[in-house]
C-alpha cells in the first residue's frame, strides 16, 4: 500500500502518534504521576510575601530537560 504522505513526513506522523500516546498514557496514570515531586525539588525557588507567591522550578526543568534530550538521544540511534 502507499500513504498519502510525502517520504519525507512520515517522521514527523511516528513523532506525533508517539507524542498523543505518552500524553493519553500521562492522563491515565495521573493519579500516580502527581506524587512526583516534580515542581518541588531541592533548588526549586518559592518565594513567597504579603499578596505574593512566585514559584520558580529551575531544577525540575533541568531534570526535564536532561530526561528528554537523552531520550531523543536513544530514538535517534
């Protein structure tokens, strides 16, 4: 059979099948997912004054960030 898409998509169509298949396993294991320390790291700033409360996860975007460049790391091999 031949698709519909060019050669050169077909990529992109696998990267957001794998993309729409994490987010709807994501939504199903929420309930587990939430009790990940994820926003409340060591390093991650609260600060918090009179009418004010700012939230700055620096560390937990570092952690994200490592997880998934070594991820598309191992995809790409």
């Amino acid at each position: 059979m031949t698709s519909s898409a060019p050669a050169n998509d077909r990529p992109m169509n696998r990267i957001l099948i794998i993309i729409g298949v994490l987010c709807i396993l994501a939504g199903l294991g929420w309930r587990w997912l939430a009790r990940i320390p994820f926003g409340r790291l060591p390093g991650d700033i609260h600060i918090v004054r009179d009418g004010l409360d700012l939230h700055f996860p620096i560390v937990t975007c570092i952690v994200i960030s490592v997880v998934i460049s070594v991820l598309l790391w191992f995809l790409r091999r």
